[in-house]
C-alpha cells in the first residue's frame, strides 16, 4: 500500500514539476517573440480562462460524466 501511494505521489510531483517548467518556457518564448503587449494579452487571456478550469478541475466534469441522463451533459455543455 505505502509503495502505491509513493508511486503516485512521486508521479504528480514529477507532472507538476514538468507543466510548471514546460509553462514557464512557453511565457518566456512568448515574452521574447511578442514583447510586452503581446505577453500581456496573453497574460490577460490565460487570467481569464484558469477560473474557468478551475471550475471544471474540482470534479464537475466526473459528476455529470458518471451521470447517464442527456440533462446533465447538456448541463456540462452550457458549463
């Protein structure tokens, strides 16, 4: 039991650590190709799309998906 729970543990460190400096590359490619207003606007686009999928990360996508009614994936659509 505690080798699967290290194992995974291990596992999302190692995903966190990879996205955060995969992100970090991207915004300075951005920065140097763009310049300021262009990493701005995408500054501005990024703050506006992460509360969306925070929403949609906290498990409202698994609860409707689990759900087999065409209400709740109609519900998923318009979310």
């Amino acid at each position: 039991m505690r080798k699967v729970i290290f194992r995974n543990t291990s596992f999302q460190i190692f995903s966190k650590l990879a996205t955060s400096g995969i992100s970090f590359l991207i915004a300075i490619l951005i920065a140097r190709n763009f310049g300021v207003l262009g990493f701005g606007d995408f500054t501005k686009i990024t703050a506006f799309v992460a509360p969306l999928y925070l929403v949609v990360d906290f498990g409202l996508n698994a609860v409707f998906l689990q759900k087999e009614e065409s209400k709740n994936f109609v519900n998923l659509l318009f979310l």
